[in-house]
C-alpha cells in the first residue's frame, strides 16, 4: 500500500518528472509488444498516449520533456537502422511522422494544459467559496436548480441539525422545516419561490426554524438564485441566521418603550425632555395640560421660548451653555421651585427635577415639573391661618382673663364663681365653633343667637328669631355671642324666662344704606322689671363692653313690662357682608 508521503512524492517536480519517465518506459514497452505487427511503421503511435498522459498529470515540463524524449526513444528503437541514432532528414517519411508527432504532442500538451488549468481554477474557486461560506458568520444552504440540498456551512448544521452527509440531496423542506411563530402554519419555501420567480425572496416576519430535534429558533432569512455564465439558474444560495436573541432584545426593548409610554402617559407631573440644543424630544400629556401646548407644537421649539418665563430664559441658556462646556450643572439632581410660563402667558410657581439621561452622543435631559399653586396657595393659606390663630389666642385668652377676674368680684362662693366662669367659658366655645366651622373668616348671626340660645330655649312659643342673612367678622361674633349668653343668663334668673309664661324677642335689621345693623333683646310675660341696683359683670358685658369692642351703641330699657336691649353695630370691621 502506497503510504502519505509516497503519495505525496509524485506532486513534487522531481516525482512528475520520475511519472514522465515511468510513462515513457510503458509506451516503450507498449511499443515492443506491438513490433511483430508493425514493424517500422507507425513508431510513435505509443507515445502519443504517453504524452497526453503526462501532460494531463504532471504538468507542462513533464510533458514537453515526455515528448521530445518520446521521439528520440521512437527514433532509437524503432526505425532502422534500429538501436542507432541516426539523423533520418533525407527520409521524407520520418520527417512526415516525426512532424506529425511533434504537433500532435504539442497539441495534447496544449489542450491538457488548458484542461489542467481550468480545473485548477475551478477546484480554487470551489475550494474558496467552501471556505468563505464556512467563514459567513450566517448560516448557508445551496441547492441544486430542484430544491435539493447541496451544501451546508457548520452554522446551517448548527442551526438545522442535519449533518452534511445526510442532509445531501434532499428537499430543503425537510432539512429546513420553517413555520409561521404565531400561527403555527407552514411558511412559504423561499427556494421554490426564487426558483420560480427568478429573484432574491426574504422570509416573513415571526419565522420559526425547527431543527431535526424538535428545538425552535427565531430565524431572518433570505434566497438568491445561483446563476451560470448564461444567466441560467444552476441553483439557490439560502441565508439566514438565528435571531432569537435579538427577537427576545426587541421584544424587552418594546416592552420598556411600552412601560415608558404608559408612565408618561398617565404621570400626573409634567416631563419634559430636551436635547442639548434646548429643543423639545418628548412633552408628555401632563405638560400638555399645564402647559397648554400640544404636543406636536412643543416637538422641535426650544424649551426656553415655550416654558421658561422671559426674565429667566437667559439664565436657563447660560446654564445648558455652561454644562455643555464645562460638565457641571447646578441644577441637575436638585428639587428647585421657579416660576414657569403657561401658553396664555400666565406665570406661576412649580417644583422642578432635572436629569440627564445616561447615553452615548450629546446628552439628553429629562425635566418633570409640577404645578405647586395650590400647594403654595395652601401655604400661605396655612400662614395666615397661624397668624391668625395666634392674633386671636391672644384675644381669647385676654377675654378669658378678664370674664375670670370680673367673675371673682361678683361672685361670692368658689361653687357661684365656677358655676358662672364655666357658663361664660361655654358661650365663648359656641362662637369659636362657629367661626371654626367657616375657616376663622366669618359667622353667621343667625347661627350664633340659635347656638348661644339653645342651652335656655329653642324657637317657638318662648323663643321668637327674625332677621336676614348677616355675617359678622370674628372678634363681632365673639363679643355679641358672649352680650348673648348674658342676656339669656338674666332673663333665666330675673326676667322673662323666670316665669313659665315669659317670651323673648330677638330680631335683627338692616338699615336702608347698609350701614348699620341692628340688633334687639325684647322680654314680655315676665315678673315686673326694676332696674338693677348693683351692676355686675353681666350688666357691663351687655352695656358697655360689647359698644366699646365694637363700635357701637347699646340701648338698655327696664320698662315694668318687659327688659328691652338694643345694639347698633356699624357694618365698618363688624360686617362682612350680607346675603
């Protein structure tokens, strides 16, 4: 048996010239075999084959060499005088065969050569496309001009599972199993298609590949005819890779864009994103209501012209200007309250946090903004009630002080003092509750004689109310709620209501200018009254401190047939307004 490096000899010069000589000691041989039928004639018709036998397997050298020794063994051996070399020139004859010889030998050399060549090249060009196919990061199929498989690259044995050897020669449809991702259905062979369409064809999308072991692979693909010098189809070339990796990337990425979009969609704050011009990416549906643009009119301005108020605009370009330069910015990664601009014009605070969003390229920021007027409004909505609660703490307590110290001095026992300092203290509650109830702004005067009455009667047979609508500021409801509680105190103990057949009027008016406000305390069916011989703190709430507070006039009658009060309270700092 010939071994690897005999084999290996006869490609080397030294082994095709040993061939030639081989060849040329067979044709001689060959030649000698057929003298006894020959005899002189035809001396080189062995070494015709010779020649055409190295010139196929050796080469050009080996060959040329083959001939011209071919002719000197012919001329040597067989023409006479034989074993001899002898000139032979004044022989016509041998001049004809040698001449013949020599270009029929040249010729064979020639066409073998050619032939050699060709195939070489071929067997290159075959040898190359092997191995740049096997180079293509994508997998590779060909197919013969029916659809059967010819080659594969290890990618497309990879990705179908079919070894080369048996995937040789068979439909593609059952080496290359495709169906629709969604559907399940079978997809359309691309191969069939380019074959009868003559054209480069792509797979839908959603393709799946089904290797021979059942495994499932997302796949992109496309098929180009393979064409001969004529432009014949000879075969289809068919392309695709695995794309799974990438479909699951895609399918993460819609995902986030979805998530993105629903944030932004349904943020209650405004967002904001710009590029590092200044110009508007995104305005969500939020900003588009603060804002009061719409979207695709804010896409592409520059931020500073549509939100940020004229006095600050400035300001907000030097600060883009000066990051872009220089990599610091002052606002970035702060909660900062500003004034922002509405499409009407309108100014008005918000909360802002500005961010850059992480990336390659220019940065990109994203501002969300929020509306704070009500926030700040409630603030200093918030202040003024803290001033306020303060301011009338004070009052409170000082009006509490002196209902305290004015009480001792009438009272004579702690048990009389407690029993009338908490008494007081509950008419002062009723007001206050009253005017909590309305934010501390107002109370209504109705509801304040209904409330400082309700603990001695409520309207009916010894109860009459009447009057409009009237409002009083805090510090006219505090001083008339507590006249009130004193007035009903008195009429329990001395006037009307002492007996069971007393009555009181109460009633208010307005004068015809709105000026004034009038308010009476009327009693009837009570004891005879006389008027008071000691003045208590009671008779100095309703006489004199209640005027003095607040401005007004008191009018007091002990007529026997009843205790009348009245009080005319100008509406200046008392009335806030009526309805």
């Amino acid at each position: 048996m010939p071994t690897e490096g005999s084999r290996y000899f006869f490609y080397t010069p030294p082994g095709r010239y040993t061939v030639a000589g081989l060849a040329l000691m067979a044709a001689t041989l060959a030649r000698w075999a057929l003298d006894p039928a020959l005899g002189d004639h035809l001396p080189y018709v062995t070494y015709f084959v010779a020649v055409a036998f190295v010139a196929w397997y050796t080469g050009l050298g080996p060959s040329i060499f083959a001939l011209v020794a071919g002719w000197w063994l012919a001329d040597f051996f067989f023409y006479s005088p034989r074993y001899v070399w002898y000139p032979h020139g004044n022989n016509l004859a041998h001049i004809v065969g040698a001449a013949t010889y020599f270009i029929v030998g040249f010729s064979s050399i020639a066409v073998c050569e050619a032939m050699r060549r060709a195939q070489h090249r071929s067997e290159r060009d075959k040898e190359w496309l092997r191995v740049t196919i096997a180079s293509i990061g994508d997998a590779v199929i060909t197919t013969d001009n029916e659809g059967r498989v010819a080659t594969q690259n290890p990618i497309a044995v990879a990705l179908t599972g079919w070894p080369q050897h048996e995937a040789s020669g068979r439909p593609l449809e059952e080496v290359f199993r495709i169906v629709n991702e969604e559907t399940r259905g079978p997809v359309e062979n691309p191969v069939k298609k380019v074959l009868s369409e003559g054209k480069i064809v792509g797979l839908a999308n959603h393709t799946i590949l089904i290797a021979k072991d059942g495994s499932e692979r997302a796949i992109d693909d496309s098929a180009a005819p393979i064409r001969d010098a004529h432009g014949t189809i000879q075969g289809v070339a068919l392309v695709f890779r695995d794309v799974t990796e990438r479909r699951r990337l895609d399918q993460t990425l819609q995902q986030s864009e979805a998530r993105k979009a629903a944030i932004l969609e349904t943020a209650l704050d405004s967002i904001v994103t710009i590029d590092h011009t200044g110009r508007v990416l995104d305005f969500n549906p939020a900003a588009e209501r603060t804002f009061g643009f719409s979207r695709a009119e804010a896409i592409g301005r520059e931020m500073a012209e549509l939100i940020v108020p004229p006095a600050l605009r400035e300001a907000h370009r030097s600060g883009l200007a000066r990051y872009l330069a220089t990599g610091e910015g002052r606002v970035l990664g702060h909660r900062l309250e500003l004034t922002a601009v509405r499409s009407n014009g309108e100014e008005f605070p918000v909360e802002l946090a500005i961010t850059r969003i992480s990336g390659k390229g220019n940065p990109i920021f994203t501002g969300h903004l929020r509306d704070i007027t009500d926030r700040k409004r409630a603030h200093d909505h918030l202040q003024f009630l803290l001033h306020e609660t303060s301011h009338r703490s004070k009052n409170l307590l000082a009006i509490i002080q002196a209902i305290a110290s004015q009480t001792a001095r009438s009272a004579g026992t702690i048990e009389e003092f407690e029993k009338r300092f908490s008494q007081r203290l509950q008419a002062i509650a009723v007001s206050q509750e009253l005017l909590v109830n309305e934010n501390w702004t107002r109370a209504n005067l109705d509801d304040l004689v209904r409330g400082q009455l309700s603990a001695f009667a409520e309207p009916g047979p010894r109860l009459e109310l009447a009057g409009p609508p009237v409002f009083l500021t805090p510090n006219a409801a505090q001083q008339v709620g507590l006249a009130l509680h004193e007035l009903a105190t008195n009429a329990v103990k001395y006037g009307a209501w002492s007996l069971p057949t007393g009555k009181v009027s109460v009633d208010w008016v307005m004068s015809e200018d709105d000026e004034q406000c009038q308010l009476s305390w009327r009693e009837s069916g009570g004891p005879p009254v006389t008027p008071p011989s000691i003045l208590g703190f009671g008779s100095t709430v309703i006489d004199t401190l209640v005027a003095q507070s607040l401005n007004g006039n008191v009018t007091i009658d002990y007529a026997p047939e009843g205790f009348s009060w009245k009080l005319n309270l100008p509406c200046a700092n008392n009335i806030l307004r009526m309805s």
